[in-house]
C-alpha cells in the first residue's frame, strides 16, 4: 500500500491561508482567493459557482463572465466545473512589484439579472527571483588615513520577491579590514555599507580584493555576488557634503519638457582637485533616466520627457556627489506629480440590448455601462446624465456602474427608434466630458388594427359587366410594422338572396382588389351591401370592418316588348276594324310595349314604320295611339297594313315592330261581307256565316262579365293587400317609374276597348273591336276617379276608370 505523499510546511501554510482568506472574504461581502504566483494555465483558483450559489451549468445559462478594466484577462471561468482558472502564467513581480499584498480586483457580471460581484484574488510571492547587484564589480577608494568605523556606500542590490523572499542578509569575504552593515529600508533595493575595521596602509597593501553575497530567506536560498576592489589613497579628508539629505519637491505633470525641477548642492572642505565636484544619478532605471537628466557640474535636475500623473505619481532620486580623489556623499531626491484635469472620461458599456418591445414595462434596463476616470480626486469624480425630453434615466450601481432604464412604456408608431446620448462629465477645472451614443430601436407588437381611409365605400358597376372583371380595390392601413401590419381582406357577408356571396364576388385576400365572378343584371338586383374586413397579421390579430354599398348601373340590354297587340298563335294577323265614317284623329287601335330597363333606356317612343297607304294614319309618338290622320275616301282600300316601331331611348337604341291589319267598312255587315271578301274562296252558305256571328257575340259577351267580375276580385284583393305594401312602399318607391309605363298603358287600353270580338280573316276569323267612340280622341286620365295617389295605388284608379266605361257603354 502507497504511503501518502505529505505536503511541505509551507504549502500546507498556504493552503490554510488561502482557505481562511476566502472565509473571511464570503463575510465580508466580497469573494476572494488566494494562489501562489507561476501557475500554470488552467490551474484552479476557487468555486465561483459555488460562492455565487448556483449550479456550474448555470454559468452559461444566466450569461456569468467576468468584466475587468484596465489590463489583461489573468482568470477565466470553467463552465463546466464552475470554476475560476487561471487564464495564463501570473508573475507577481511584473503585476504588483514590490507592493505587498499583491491584490487583483474583477466583478463577475451575471447577464440575466445584469447583478455585479466584486471579487479579490491574492497573488502570493514565490522564491523566483535570486538577489541581483546593480553592478557585480565596484571599484572603492578610501583614504589610509580613514578613521575605523568609516562606512562606505556599495552598489545597490535588488531581489524583486517580497516577505521573507526578499534579501535576508549578507556576507563578506576576502579582508579582516572590512565588515558589510545594510541600512534598513522597506521597500526598494537595499545599499549595503562597506565598514572598516582596522587602519588601513596603503604601504602594506595598496589593493584589497573582496566578495560580497546576498541572501534571501527562500526555501531554498538564492543568493547573488558582486566583486568589490578596494583601492587605498592617500588622505583626502574632507568628502563632499550636501546642504540637505533628502530634497522635495512637487510638480504639476503639464510641466513642459526641459523645465528645471530642483538643483542639488553640495560643499567640500578641501580645497583645489580635492573641492572640484560633480553630480551623477546612482543606480536608476531605465524609464527614471529618460524622465529626468541631471547636469554634472551644476547639480541642476530637469525634464527630459512629458510627466504623466497616471503612470506614476511619485519618484524617488539618489544623487551622489563625488570630488575628484573619490570621497562623495549621497542626497534623495522626492519628486511628487501633481494630478492636473487632462484626461476626460471613459465610458465602458458593458451590456446591454439593441432593442426593446414597446408594451416594456416602466424600469426596463436597457444598458449596463461603467464610467472612469484616470485623473484624480475632484479631477476623477465623474457625473453621467442623458437628456431629459427622452424617456429614459440612469440609476448608479456599485463601482462608477449606470443602468439606462426606461421612465414611461415606449410607442413605435411615435418613435420608432432612439439615438440615446449618455454624457460623462468630471469636476475637473475646466472640466472634460466624454459622449456616448446609445442606438436602441423600438420592436414592434401588433396594437393598432389596419384603418381605412373611409367609414364606407359606393361602387358603381355597369351590368352585363364582363365576369372576373376588377371592379374596385379598398386599401387598409396599419400603423404597425413586418407581420403585424401585413393585411388579409375578406368578406364577412356569406349569402345574397339565399346564393352564396362567392358566387357573385371575391376579393384579393392581399391587395383588397374586388373582383365580379358573374356577370350583374340590373334587372335581378341593383343594390348589393357587403362588409369588408381587413385584419391583420399578429397574434392575436386585429381587424377592422367597412361596409361596401354596390349599385348596379342600367345598360340598355332589353329590346321593348309589346303586349298590345297580342299576335294570334297561329301566325295570322289581328285585324283591327276602322269605320269610313272616321274623322280625323279618330283612335283606331294603341301599341302598348315595355321595356324591362330603367331611365331612358326604358323611355319609348312609337312610330310608323310602314304603311300600305302613306298619309292615311298616324302613331302617337309617346302614346303608341293608331290615329286616322285624315279622313277616309272611297278610293281608300279596304285592308290595310301597318308596321309600328317600338325604339327605347338607349345608347344605342333597341326597337321592336309589329304589324297590324286595319279594315275599313261603312258597318258591321259591311266589315263582315268586306272581310268575307278578302278570305279565300270557300263554299259556305250566308246561313252558316249568322250562326258564326250569333254563337261569336254570345261568347263575347260572356267573356266580358266574366272580365268584370275578375276585375271587382281584383280590385277587392288589391285593397286587402294595400295595407302591407304600405310597409314596403320605401323601397318600391327607389324603383324607375318606367316599369309601371307598359302596365299604364295596358290598363288605359282596357279603358278605351270594353269590348271584342275574334275572327279570322284566313279562316273566316277575324278580330271584332266595337269601340267607344267618346273616348277615341285621349286615355282615360286618373282624374276621373279624382285620385292623386303614388304608383302603388294603380289598381285602384284602374277599377275607377273601368266603372266609368261600363257607365257610357250602358247610355
């Protein structure tokens, strides 16, 4: 069985301290740690995640990283032991140099919640470093007359570890003469003196050769060497000697370069080359001797570089005077940099989003940014602000940390993205400002519905409108944007007249387009009343409803049709009967159409077409009324033809003829033996011709009670009837009245001719028309019945007119 390997005493000190550390870390408020310096990449530092109180997987679910400033990452997190590593080799003497402790301050950020926790690592010091001499041989002259117990200054050595690491002590070797005695200081190189012990001889021996070594007090021990010559001369007793040990002053950093900074002095007692003097610089650095020249015979120190307050605040001077045999003495020189405003202020953002839903609520966090200033004291305190007319503040948090939050919830149909100024202003006099700009764009979320430029809409579509035809485009708006403001048009209303609203029209579910899928008959229906909805994309989706009214314009489509008269179906011809005795104007027959149109397209107007005698008759051009236009001659034949075009008022016209027989007899037998002329030869007696004529008249007679009687129903079913139509006499009334001119007419006629009778002129049929000559010259008017009433109560003044007629019949 392995033995376990026990640690050192001093790593097992190590670890007790950095456990201790952390504890007292933790109670503080802050995390800390501890390691020793040079370790390799990757090596543990503590359990972040466990000091933050989360899972280590949560590390990169709640964005956990670490933010520094100012040098270069030293520490990384693990993810998946939720650990802090180091990210590469740490040299605590380049970090911190001889400062002790060696402190390195981050904030680890967690993302999601935009929370900072400030955390502190220790860098402990290792034995790395060996003590080093700035010069490993000196040459040292004394005097043989020097007294024991003189001290003479060496070079200076340097070990860059600290603590117990750093120069212990040392040893010299080579002469009884001498001793080595080191003035205690705390930091820096230490200047150990060269003591003499016993009277020197220069007879007895001119040169000594010594070796001195220094130790630290590392485990092991490292120690370095440097080789002194001791040179004895002959008496020089007095060394130069400055008028104060140690000088200070203070300078501002805008200092200009080649400004004097101070002058050192100092006196020799002696007299001729013993008293001459100069001045040297012991054992700086490199970056000290580019800062600052001393001049070797004034003792005068000035600037050779720009001052920079922010790389070093303070700087320490050895000067030496020597005189020429090589006695000298030794002054410091504290030079302090005054801080002046020449740095503005940074402005760091740490995170933060590009955009932010418009419904956030008021304290949404919009960014995370740190503010810093390299200057100090009231030179380095630092004020943000943005704008006050925008929606927007900061809040402070820990460590010069801002928040942008919102003050009020945003509007993206207002403004729909801001370019937020955050201004970082020091205290300095003048004081420095530094802006930054913030670009945030409002997202948007679907609360406007889309808007039509108007409450309703009139179309106006001509019929017999060729099908898929565009007859109208409706544009929504919407004030949202992408998806939200995409818009769908539909139609809400599903049937017309129990057919389904699709097969009548669609619309284009994108562009609002309206399309007629069939072709409009006026005639069917001439007002349609849709309502179009308009929604929009989002979730949920919004919509908006407009109604459409749709109006069905007359075309000129239907040619007038003529009721009266009414051809036979068996293709012959009515006869109409004109007696010779007819003056002028007498009413022979009237033509009665209708036109299925409305307006002028169902305006008619009645002419002669062609007639068999031109001259004879005349057609009234509105009343369709056959009139003799002169009166009848002998020589005058006794059939005769007419042709009566019926023509609407369209563009174009549309007409319609028809063709009618009158015959012109002195009487009734004459009519009969005129007509029985004009019919082909046949072999029927007289007699059989009376007995035509008698079961004729008996049959008419009987169809004209018959009518009578139909027409008192009529009239009685009418007046019942009246009374609902009067709840729908609104929309009767917006019909065309021209669609009541052809029932007029029918009507007026039926007034006029109270009684026929039918024949034939081919078949020994003809029609028999007895007129009522009172009433040959004009219709009957409504005036008769004295009734002044809308078209709805035709009926009515119908019946009127009819009792009228059977009153003259009777006298």
């Amino acid at each position: 069985m392995a033995t376990q390997q026990r640690l050192p005493p001093c790593c097992e000190l190590l670890l007790l301290f950095n456990l201790l550390w952390c504890l007292w870390g933790s109670e503080a408020g802050q995390i800390r740690y501890s390691i020793p310096e040079e370790l390799d990449k990757g090596s543990f530092v503590g359990s972040i995640s466990k000091d933050l109180g989360l899972e280590p997987r949560q590390l990169a679910e709640r964005g956990v990283r670490i933010v520094s400033r100012g040098r270069s990452q030293l520490f990384s997190l693990n993810p998946r032991s939720g650990s802090l590593v180091t990210a590469g080799r740490i040299d605590r003497e380049e970090l911190c140099a001889q400062s002790a402790p060696c402190l390195v301050s981050f904030n680890i950020l967690v993302e999601d919640k935009l929370n900072l926790y400030p955390v502190e690592v220790e860098i402990v010091d290792i034995n790395d470093n060996a003590p080093r001499f700035l010069k490993e041989d000196l040459e040292v002259k004394i005097l043989e007359n020097a007294a024991p117990s003189s001290r003479f200054l060496l070079m200076g050595v340097y070990d860059p570890d600290v603590g117990v690491n750093s120069i212990q002590s040392f040893k010299l070797s080579g002469s009884s003469h001498f001793s080595v005695h080191v003035q205690s200081q705390a930091h820096g190189p230490k200047y150990p003196e060269l003591v003499l012990e016993h009277t020197l001889d220069r007879e007895a021996e001119a040169v000594h050769h010594l070796a001195l070594i220094a130790m630290d007090g590392g485990d092991p021990v490292r120690t370095g060497m440097a080789r002194i010559l001791v040179t004895v001369v002959d008496a020089n007793d007095n060394a130069p000697v400055f008028t104060q040990p140690i000088y200070r002053v203070s300078v501002p950093e805008n200092l200009p370069v080649g400004t004097r900074v101070l002058t050192v002095n100092a006196t020799d007692q002696d007299e001729g080359v013993h008293a001459e003097i100069t001045y040297s610089f012991v054992t700086i650095t490199e970056e000290i001797s580019q800062i600052f020249c001393l001049d070797r015979v004034t003792g005068e120190i000035s600037t050779s570089e720009t001052l920079d307050y922010e790389d070093s605040k303070f700087y320490e001077l050895d000067v030496e005077a020597r005189d020429q045999p090589g006695l000298q003495d030794r002054a410091k020189v504290l030079i302090t940099i005054l801080d002046v405003n020449d740095n503005a202020p940074e402005v760091v953002v740490t995170s933060g989003s590009r955009a932010i839903a418009e419904n956030a609520p008021p304290g949404t966090v919009i960014a995370l940014f740190q503010v810093y200033d390299k200057d100090s004291e009231q030179n380095g305190l630092v004020t943000c602000s943005v704008s006050e007319s925008l929606p927007f503040k900061l809040e402070e948090s820990l460590d010069n940390y801002f928040r942008l939050v919102t003050t009020t919830e945003l509007d993206r149909e207002q403004v729909s993205s801001y370019n937020i100024t955050v201004t970082a202003t020091d205290r300095g006099i003048p004081p420095l400002s530094t802006a930054k700009f913030i670009s945030l764009d409002v997202s948007d979320i679907n609360d406007n519905p889309p808007v039509f430029s108007r409450s309703s809409y009139s179309v106006y579509v001509p019929e017999n409108n060729p099908k898929g035809i565009s007859i109208f485009s409706l544009k929504a708006v919407d004030s949202d944007s992408e998806e939200n403001a995409e818009i769908i048009y539909s139609l809400t209303k599903e049937t017309l007249q129990g057919t389904p609203l699709s097969s009548f029209l669609s619309i284009n579910s994108n562009t609002g387009v309206l399309y007629a899928l069939c072709s409009f008959d006026y005639e069917q229906f001439r007002e349609l009343n849709l309502l179009v909805s308009a929604s929009d994309r989002g979730k949920p989706p919004l919509s908006s409803i407009v109604s459409l009214n749709l109006f069905v314009l007359d075309q000129n489509d239907n040619v007038p049709e003529i009721l009266y008269p009414v051809l036979p179906t068996d293709g012959s011809t009515g006869v109409e009967l004109a007696p010779r005795s007819a003056e002028p104007g007498y009413l022979v027959t009237k033509v009665v159409a209708v036109d299925k149109d409305s307006g002028q397209n169902a305006w008619l107007s009645y002419r002669l077409f062609k007639a068999s005698e031109p001259g004879l008759f005349s057609v009234g051009l509105h009343t369709g009324e056959v009139r003799t236009a002169r009166a009848l001659l002998d020589r005058d034949a006794l059939k005769q033809s007419l042709v009566v075009s019926v023509q609407d008022h369209g563009q174009p016209s549309l007409s319609a003829t028809v063709t009618l027989t009158v015959a012109v007899a002195s009487s009734i037998p004459d009519i009969l033996a005129d007509l029985g002329s004009l019919d082909l030869p046949h072999k029927s007696d007289d007699s059989s011709l009376t007995i035509y004529l008698v079961v004729a008249v008996a049959t008419v007679s009987c169809i004209f009670f018959a009518f009578v009687m139909g027409l008192l129903v009529l009239r009685l079913w009418h007046w019942h009837k009246s009374r609902p139509l009067k709840a729908t006499r609104k929309d009767v009334s917006n019909m065309s009245t021209s669609h009541f001119v052809g029932i007029d007419g029918v009507q007026a006629f039926l007034q006029t001719y109270s009684h026929e009778v039918s024949l034939t002129a081919d078949s020994r049929k003809s029609h028999l028309i007895f007129p009522q000559p009172n009433y040959a010259h004009t219709l009957i008017s409504q005036e008769g019945c004295e009734k002044n009433e809308p078209l709805l109560t035709q009926e009515d003044s119908t019946f009127c007119k009819e009792e009228d007629s059977l009153d003259q019949m009777v006298q």
